[in-house]
C-alpha cells in the first residue's frame, strides 16, 4: 500500500506520480530504503570512512 508513494526531492511534494506536478523534477519513493546489512557498495563506502562495523 505505501509502496507507490513518491516524494519530490525538490520541493517535497508528495505524488503518486512518476515525476513532481508542480516542478516536473523526478520523484523518488517517499520510503526508500535506508539502510541494508547486505549492501555491498554500504559496504564499502562504510570502509572508506573508516567505519570498522
Ligand atoms: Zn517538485
């Protein structure tokens, strides 16, 4: 059910659509994933910044 809402990252106008109504930039699901343990490029960008976990 939430997985169809969008949010413009623009102006954050929240859409079922594709890109923004009101500034055409694209939109991006207002509910991203924020973290996963299984992500390799996380990983990698966790070492970059010297993050040891
Ligand atoms: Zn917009």
């Amino acid at each position: 059910m939430s997985g169809r809402l969008r949010r413009c990252p623009r102006d954050r106008t929240y859409t079922l659509q594709v890109s923004c109504p009101v500034c055409g930039h694209p939109t991006v699901p207002a509910h991203p994933a924020r973290f996963s343990p299984t992500d390799n490029l996380g990983r990698y960008r966790r070492i970059a910044r010297g993050w040891t976990i």
